[in-house]
C-alpha cells in the first residue's frame, strides 16, 4: 500500500477505480452524503443514479456480468440497504460479485437514538446482509478501512463469485487515512484450479473404459460456471473438434451459440426439443456436466439421468457435485478443465476421431425434429400478441450480439 492521507471516502473511490470500476451506481441519501463531494473530486468514476436502491444493486449486478469485473452499488443504511435485499440475493443464487456499500451513522453515536440508526446497535444492517453475502462486516475504525475492504474485495472476488456488503459510518468515510489501495493480485483472481487426479481420471470415459467401447453418443450440458471461467470459447473449440452437441442450463445461456450447428438449445426449464432428445436419450453413452449445480431447473425437476460410469461433472464446490453425481466428478474450473481436455487432444483422438461420423448422424437425427415446443406460436396473429411472436419478432430485429432483458417473474 502506498503512503498519502486521503479522506476515508476518497480512498475508497480510489480503491474502485483501481480494481479497473468506471462507474458506481447509488442512490443519494444523508449517510453517504460525504461520497457526493468525492465523486466530484475524481474523475475516473461515473456515477449514476438510480430512483430506488434496488435499481441500484440491479444495476451493479448487471454491470458485473457483463464487465466481467465486480460491480459497486452505494446507499444509506436502514431503509436503504433493506430495498436492496432482492437484488443482493440475486446475485447471491447467481454467483454474481456485487460489493454493496451502505452509510451508516457515526460510531460514537450508535445506538442514541440518531434518525435511519442501523447500526449493530439497532437493525444491525450487517446482520441483515450476512445470509444473502459471502462477507458482511462493518468499518468500526477509519485504521480499519483498507484491510476490511481488501478483505471484502478478496471474498467478493474467490470463485465461485458472490456478492460481499461493507457497512460505513460516517467518522470512518471523514476520516484521514495514510494509504492508498494496491489492485488485488490477478493471480488471486484469474486462478483455474483443477484436481488433476480426477481430470486425468475422466480420460476413462472417453476411451468406454473396462471393456467397454468408446462413447459415441456424448452431449455437454453447459452451465454458469463456464461462463464464470470465461471459459466460452474453450467450450466451442472442444465442441467442435470432437462435434459434441452442447446444452446449456437457463442461467448458462448464452455460452453456447444457439445458431450453432452443434446447438441443441436450453435444458431444463424452459428447454428445447433438442436439449431433452439428447440428454435424455437412454442410449447415452456419455454426459458432461460443466458448471451446473444440477438444481430442480437445471435437470427438469431431476429427471435428467446422472449415471454412474457415464457421468462427468466439473464444478468449483465440492458439495455441487456430490450432492447429485456418485462418481466421475472433478473439483475445479471448467476452464481449466475444458483446456485440460484441449491439451489431451492426440491422446483422445484415437478414441474420439472413429466416432465422428456416427455422431454427427446422432446430432442430424435430433435436429431433424422440431426444435421448439408448439412452434406455430411463433407466428401466431393472436390478439393480444403471443409471448412466442413477440421473441421470435424480437430475434429477426436484433443484431446477432444482442442482448434482450426478460424478467418472467420465476426468480430463484
């Protein structure tokens, strides 16, 4: 850390700006009032303003995903950091790294009586977010300020993500402070940790394994966790070499071009054709499971079939896979694991290049049928408008990297 006094509120922008942020998203309020001054002070963030704090953590969610960094929403405490509880815990069920920064009233006035007072001596605004964050804590002590937030930064960061939520009062924001905020390290962050017995391990299941012959019917169910891995393209090339239709999970949409030839669309809830044709074909010879908690959505209320000797599942959490899958699991990134398969290419080819032919005629069969569930919606003239001409209206006008907001109401 660098030395420099700088206002508690300053170092903490600062900090923001540092971690590669651009923009803070907030509503205004007496108890971050000090943030307003600062915002104005620096130029590298661009505030902006949400008309309610739920908005504002929505908008730092969604700023996250689609940077690729974490995103920061800022409100008071009390009935402020209570409108964001919806949205925290989106980003909660979502692995989403959201740090969310409350106001809060001077440490010598806690628990006097002092208006929207949530601090441990009253509501206990850190006692609200606890359950729906990795890390909850408040800075009792301006000394305190740069390693709690550089702990809260190293929980929001560990994968798989989460959101994490820093209480402020307000002698800590108005405060001196002697350092200056150093970036966390990019090895801390980017890591893609891999059990490498368990990965050499599925090589198995490629090749049949005690006698068996090699898989000709295998099919990938994509889930968040590749996209987390930032893992995309990996999984395309893997897809293609060895032409390995892929599924994805709701929330993994979009890891997988759904033009795609090897596309077979959604699983699970709200799925395809496609998607239940391949992964619930009872011939399959082999599934691939990266990224999925494998919940109620994610397996058709489990009918999905995870079969012993016939299963592989990547996922960061241990308890993601045992809780489902009896054997062929490996702790660890999907990236990481997906590039493992990559770097395994000669060796696999003696398995997987025999079977090309019988698999694209597998994939040609699935894609002969109707990808969609009452197709003929799509160009329904019902009045009012039917849901499915509305997207499939919606899909002729975008751009291919279009991004279309849904909100359906089944929240998890």
């Amino acid at each position: 850390m660098e030395l420099g006094m700088h206002l508690g509120v300053d170092f903490i922008l600062e900090a923001l700006a540092r971690e590669g942020l651009d923009h803070v998203f907030m509503v205004p309020g007496g108890l971050v009032d000090p943030f307003l001054p600062a915002l104005g002070r620096q130029k590298a963030l661009t505030p902006i303003v949400a008309a309610q704090e739920g908005g504002a953590a929505y908008m730092a969610d969604g700023y996250a995903r689609a940077s690729g960094n974490f995103g920061a929403a800022l409100c008071i405490g009390g009935p402020g950091l209570t409108n964001t509880v919806t949205a925290v815990a989106t980003a909660q069920s979502d692995g989403s790294p959201l740090l969310l920064m409350s106001g809060e009233v001077a440490t010598v006035l806690e628990g006097l009586g002092v208006f929207q007072d949530a601090s441990p001596q009253t509501l206990d605004d850190v006692a609200i977010m606890k359950p729906l964050t990795r890390y909850s804590s408040s800075v009792d002590n301006p000394k305190n300020m740069p390693h709690l937030f550089e702990h809260a930064l190293l929980h929001l960061r560990t994968r798989p993500a989460a959101p994490v939520h820093l209480s402020l009062p307000g002698d800590c924001l108005a405060a001196e402070i002697s350092v200056s905020h150093t970036p966390i390290d990019r090895a801390l962050v980017d890591y893609n940790a891999l059990s490498m017995a368990a990965a050499e391990s599925s090589l198995e299941h490629f090749f049949g394994g005690s006698g068996r012959k090699p898989p000709v019917k295998i099919a990938i169910l994509a889930g968040a966790g590749v996209e987390h891995s930032k893992a995309a393209d990996a999984l395309k090339e893997f897809a293609e070499t060895w032409r390995i239709p892929v599924a994805t999970t709701l929330r993994g949409k979009g890891v997988f071009p759904e033009d795609h030839p090897l596309s077979l669309g959604v699983f699970g809830y709200a799925g395809t054709h496609h998607s239940r044709a391949a992964l619930m074909d009872p011939s399959l010879d082999l599934l691939i499971i990266l990224g999925s908690g494998l919940n109620e959505r994610d397996t058709m209320h489990w009918a999905l079939q995870v079969k012993p000797n016939k299963t592989i599942c990547v996922n960061l959490l241990p308890s993601a896979i045992g809780t489902h899958v009896q054997d062929g699991g490996i702790v660890g990134s999907c990236g990481a694991y997906l590039r493992y398969l990559l770097d395994q290419s000669d060796k696999l080819r003696a398995a997987l290049e025999p079977t090309l032919s019988a698999r694209a005629a597998w994939m040609s069969d699935i894609r002969s049928q109707p990808r969609l569930q009452d197709p003929e919606n799509c160009e329904s003239d019902a009045a009012p408008i039917h849901p499915a001409r509305v997207i499939s209206e919606l899909r002729k006008a975008f751009p291919r990297d279009g991004v279309l907001v849904v909100d359906s109401g089944a929240h998890r």
